[in-house]
C-alpha cells in the first residue's frame, strides 16, 4: 500500500504562494455534456488586444477553426471599453491580424495576406464611417514598435543592396532555389545550374522547426543587418537613421520624440549566427565562458530622432530586454538578466548614461515581462506565478512588487490606455477558454469584454482540476493538478493519464487546455504537474533539471503518481502516461523504469540523444542541459538515452511524430518502434505528413483532431471496459 502523501494547497498572497493544509476540491460543472472531438472546431482564441488612444475601444484578433476548409481563420474585432457588443472589422475573405491604433486614434493598422498590396501592413479608417482596408502609405507599416505619439521607429534591413541588384545580372545561380545556390564558403558548385534542384549546405544552422530548411545566415541575400527606421504621422516618408554593420534591435522613441533607445551587440560586432537565434535561447550554442558566468550580449544604445552617432548608455553585464522610457524622457528601464541561469530582474538606467539600479527586490521568486511606466513614476510589469499568471505594480524607490490582477487563470497580451487608468488583456481558466477582459489599473471594476465561447461553454461541460504542491526530493515544492473526469460520481474508481510538457523550460497552468479535457471527456482522470525544470518559478528552479534529465525530474513525476494513484477514487492498476518533446522523451524513459503504467503515448519522442544531436535543428539545447557535445559529455548523452535499456520495456505505447519536424527527426522515433516492434511490445506509429513539432499546437485542424481522437482510443482501449472506450 502506497502511503498517502501530505497535500500542500496554496493561494496567491502578493508576491508570493503561502500554504494551506487542505485539499482544493474542484467542483464539476452542473448541466452540460461531455467534451466531443467536433467541438474543437467551435473554439475561437481571442489574442492581441491593442488599446484605442482615446481609451474608448480596444481592437484585438479572433482566431476561428473553418473545418471544410481543414484551416483557423484570423480576424481583426472591436469592443467598447464600456462595454457591448464585438464588432468584426476586418473581411471574413481575408486573413487579418496584429492591431494596432494610429497615435491619433485615426487608423486601425492590422496584417493581413489580402492580393492588391505590397507587403502586409494594411489600415481602416476610424474616424468616419467604415470602408474597405486600404495601404496607407503616409503611416509607418503596422506592427511598429511602440512611438511617442509623433514618431514611429522599427529595426528592418533594406530589400536588395543595389550592388547585389547589379551582381545577379552576371550571376550564373541567380535563378537557383536559395538553397541550391552555392553558400558562401562553399568549395563545389553544380555542374550544370539549371538541372541542380537540391540543397549545398555548409553552416550549422540549416533548418528550423518553424521555417522548414534555410539559407546559411551569412548568405548576402538572406542577412543583412537591421537598420533603424523612422516615420512622422504627417504624411512624409520614412527615413532611415541608423546605417550600421551591426544590427539593432528592441528600438523605442522617448515620449518627447527626441530619442531612440535600442538594443545592439555589446561589442558593435557585424551579424552573426548567434544574432539571429536570439529568439530561442534555450537553443542558443553552449559556451562555457558565457552560460556559466556572466555575459554581456547586449548594450542599450541612444541615438537622436534624426540620427547621428549611438552612445551607449550603460555597458551592463548581461542580456537586456523590454525597454521602456519613463514618461520624462529622462530614464530607460529594461529587464535584465545577467547570466542565463540566473533570474530576470527590473532595472533603471539614466538616459544620459550612468550604472543601471536593480529596482525589483531578490525577495520576488518570479520572472518579470512586459514593462510599463505609469505617469506617476511606478512600473507595470506581468509574470508567470507558477502555474498561474499576474499583472504587478513596481515602486522603484521600495522595490516591492505588489499584485493588482492574480488568481487561478493565465492572462495576457496586457494593454494600457495613454492616461494608465484602465488595462485590457486576454484571460483563460481551466474550464473557459480565452475571451478579453479590462480593468482599473488598480484591478479593481474588472469587467468581461467578450464572450465568443459562451454558447460552447454552455453545452459542454469542461472539466476543473484540484491544486495541490507536495515536497519532492530534496525537499524541493512541486506544483500539479488533478483534473476530474467527466461525470465523476462517488464511490467510483477511475484510470488516471500522467501528462509531461515538453521544454523542459516549459510548464502547464491554469488555462483552458484541450488535451487535458480530450481524455477527462473520456471518462479518466488528468494529472498534471510542473516538475523541476519547469518555468514560472524562478531561474533556480528552472534550472535544477541540468545534467539531470530523468533523475529527480523523474523522481518529482513519480511522487505525483503516488499521491494520485492513493486516492480512493482513483484505480491504480489503470494508469497511463504521456507527454510530448522533452516529455516525449520522459515517456520513453519512464517505461524503461518501470512497468506501473499500464499504457504509453509519446509525443515528439527522442530514444537516442547522440542521434537526434545530429538531425535537430536544437543542437544548443543539450550543449547548455548537458554540459558539452556528445564527444565532451558521451556518458551522459548515453546513458540518458532511452533506447539504451529499450530491453525493459514492457508498456504497450502508441507514438506520434510529425514527417516535417525538424526539432525531434522521425528517425528517433522509428528507432523507438522498431525496438519495441522486435520485442514484440504492443506499438503503434503514426505519422502525419505536413506537420512540424507544433502539429498539436498549430496543426492542420483535421490532423490536430485526428490526433486527439487516437489519444482517446488507445488510453481507451488498455484503461478502460469496451463499453466506455468509445474514442468519440
């Protein structure tokens, strides 16, 4: 007999969690039916608010799923801060997307694919009666970053240098694919350019998960380094005010319209391949210099709204972000981070140079995101609090944070009237999906905006999870939640599915999440936990998985198991696990530890951390968690590869991969199957095509439901009577 473990239930006390001893009961909801795979196609996603100047109106993206057409389908809506009805804005022929208001509330500017421009950046007038989009070539493109009301700057690069225009008339590979056109540095070169249709590679980095395969970073046509740009909302055209060999970034104008602040190589060094893989850290290359001790990537640099000379303003050791300036012009603050293990803090600099101040006490466990300056001096500034989420007020002089939106729900996406006085932003819970919300800046008056799924949320009956924490290994907290099956009665037993995210620098929350209540519609119960390694709770503890994989991040997964599988409602001879990429691979490595589960999903799987090494486009993801290359660190990239002690296997594992998926490669996966295929393991392999590592995320709708639908048939079939493994 399993002992029952002691339940920790915490709620959100300011800055911090507090426990309680006690059992969070989630109440299941009255009326309604189960969850059913044809309601994923009802589902809208509320994303993007943007906040009218004026306060009035916030403009925001709906994301609909259009299941004859196997696409979603994005438009651009808009409600009255006071409330009423949604208005759609944009054409339902169109794909539109990215608001955002004109300073002088007189254009709403979106993204859209619409045929009969150039580029992207489309605007409807707001201040008459509406009309068809048009391209207003006298405002600067949508999606700009933030302006001061007169000016708007962005970082891009120029089209086609005008020496490269004049190259290619002489270029034999001219009308090559970019990528079978020899690369810079290249030794060999077709032998005839017009019958050569394959890809010559000579950089590292040649695809990506997102963009499929791509041009070597330091082909001339591909980079090119970012310059600043700028536009007047008076009709002049846009100039560009910074021409440099390096590139800037993260570029913001000072409210009186004087100064550009921006972010640049520390160093003023021309682009790089680190430069662009900025965007995914966890995968950045390891470098034992940087990752293990202070860096400094980045310096915030000023220039004049008419150009000149950047001076930089601090040379602070680490990696800024987020800049903002204070409503005097006269400060800038950022989010800085000064190593990669460490944790973000809020920091203020004079714009005039000077030392930064760390203005965000080490005492606030969590990560900021997303700075605003208040007219009265105080910053705002959002975080993810464990599995929840919250919106903070910052006093500079006293260093406290102080939460004025928390609670068991994940928000986003928060956006500010010019005055501060009233902020909107999207907010999902786990029985209601995203719909938009606004409040007073103090959090109090909180009203719901928008209500595109009421109708769905009225027919089906989603389910709620239990909160709980529990001390782990080493004493380690660790928080997870249990979520009720459908129709859950008393005196009943049910199975129970452990679910693993992926990352590991990722974690689960409380949002509204259709795999949890695919297989709860199903009649089981959902475990779910954030295990060391996890985000939202602070550098230390996302990091305490390091050279670890499968070692106390197993063990913390396992205690879980045990909490749950000593309830009385719970059947702990019917279990099961799965998860996907990094709980992909934990899948694997769990039913190589052991037999107690009696059926296996795996997502994204990787069996062989040496080969997936080779064929990821990650390679810097297990250089930083495990200390090296395979050849510095062979041991653990052995031994922490499932298909090493493949011969213990005995779960019956269903797996899932994507042909497209460039961040775990089919071949590990096959790897797995056939292991498990030779030792006559129960397996099956399904394979979508034109799906990358985001199939179950961004998917194909079909496949995405395909998927869903499998997950409830193979738990079904091993957890479950005949009679309740229906697998609608």
């Amino acid at each position: 007999m399993i002992p029952t473990a002691r339940l920790v239930v915490s709620v959100l006390l300011g800055a911090g969690v507090a426990g309680i001893t006690g059992v969070a009961h989630a109440q299941q909801p009255a009326g309604g039916r189960a969850f059913q795979l044809a309601d994923w196609y009802r589902l809208s996603t509320v994303s993007a608010p943007a906040m009218s100047p004026a306060g009035d109106r916030v403009a925001f993206t709906v994301t609909t799923v259009r299941e004859s057409e196997n696409k979603r389908h994005n438009e651009i809506w808009v409600v009255p801060t006071a409330g009423g009805e949604p208005q759609r804005y944009t054409s339902p022929g169109t794909e539109s997307s990215n608001a955002r208001w004109s300073p002088d509330g007189r254009y709403l500017f979106f993204s859209s694919t619409r045929p009969g421009g150039k580029g992207t950046s489309w605007a409807i007038r707001m201040d008459q009666p509406g009309g068809e989009a048009a391209q207003v070539e006298q405002y600067p493109p949508a999606g700009t970053y933030p302006t001061s009301g007169r000016f708007a700057v962005w970082a891009d690069a120029d089209s086609v240098p005008a020496a490269d225009s004049a190259k290619m008339k002489d270029d034999p590979y001219a009308k090559m694919l970019p990528m079978a056109r020899p690369p810079y540095g290249a030794i060999t070169r077709p032998a005839n350019p017009a019958r050569f249709d394959g890809r010559q590679v000579v950089d590292a980095r040649y695809k990506s998960n997102d963009r499929g395969f791509v041009p070597g970073p330091r082909e001339a046509r591909v980079w090119r380094p970012s310059q600043l740009w700028t536009q007047a909302f008076d009709g002049t055209p846009k100039r560009r005010i910074l021409t440099t060999a390096y590139s800037a970034r993260n570029a913001v104008v000072s409210p009186d319209g004087q100064w550009v602040a921006f972010l640049a190589d520390a160093a003023l060094r021309p682009d790089s391949v680190v430069e662009h893989e900025r965007d995914s850290l966890s995968y950045l290359p390891y470098d034992a210099r940087r990752d293990e001790a202070v860096r400094n990537e980045a310096d915030i640099f000023v220039v004049g709204i008419g150009g000149g000379t950047p001076r930089a303003v601090a040379h602070w050791t680490g990696a800024e972000s987020d800049l903002t300036w204070s409503p005097d012009s006269r400060r800038i603050a950022f989010i800085g981070r000064p190593s990669r293990v460490s944790s973000a803090r809020v920091y203020l600099v004079d714009a005039t140079g000077g030392e930064p101040r760390q203005v965000l006490g080490d005492d606030f466990r969590y990560e900021p995101s997303g700075i605003d300056w208040a007219r009265n001096g105080t910053l705002t500034f959002n975080a993810d609090v464990g599995g929840s989420s919250g919106l903070f007020r910052l006093d500079p002089a006293t260093r406290v944070a102080t939460p004025l939106l928390s609670g068991r729900r994940k928000m986003s996406g928060f956006t500010w009237d010019p005055a501060g006085r009233r902020v909107a932003y999207v907010a999902t819970s786990m029985t209601r999906p995203t719909e938009l919300f606004i409040a007073d800046a103090d959090g109090r008056n909180e009203r719901q905006l928008t209500r595109f799924n009421e109708k769905l949320t009225r027919d089906v009956a989603f389910s709620d999870a239990e909160r709980f924490t529990y001390k782990s290994v080493d004493g380690m907290e660790i928080e997870g939640w249990l979520m009720k099956p459908y129709g859950w009665q008393p005196g009943r037993r049910y199975p129970v599915v452990l679910y693993i995210h992926g990352g590991p620098h990722s974690q689960y929350g409380e949002g509204w999440f259709d795999e949890f209540q695919n297989l709860a519609a199903q009649g089981m119960y959902v475990l779910f936990t954030n295990p060391r390694g996890s985000s939202g709770y602070g550098a230390p503890f996302t990091y305490a998985s390091r050279g670890d994989w499968g070692g106390r991040d197993f063990q913390d997964l396992m205690k879980a198991t045990d909490i749950a599988a000593a309830r009385a409602d719970i059947d702990s001879t019917r279990m099961g696990v799965t998860g996907g990429s990094y709980g992909g691979f934990m899948t694997a490595w769990i039913t190589t530890k052991t037999t107690r589960f009696r059926a296996a999903q795996t997502d994204r799987m990787i069996s062989d951390w040496t080969s997936w090494y080779g064929a990821s486009d990650a390679q810097g993801l297990t250089e930083f968690e495990f200390y090296g290359k395979p050849w510095d660190n062979f041991a653990m990239y052995d031994t922490l590869s499932p298909i090493r002690h493949v011969n213990r296997v005995r779960t019956p594992t269903l797996m899932v991969q994507s042909e497209d998926d460039f961040r775990t490669p089919m071949g590990n996966a096959e790897l797995w199957f056939m292991a498990l295929k030779k030792q006559n393991v129960p397996v099956e392999l399904v394979r979508y095509p034109r799906s990358t590592h985001e199939l179950s995320r961004s998917g194909e709708p079909w496949l995405l439901v395909d998927r869903l639908g499998r997950l409830r048939q193979w738990f079904g079939y091993w957890l479950q009577s005949p009679a309740q493994a229906v697998g609608q």
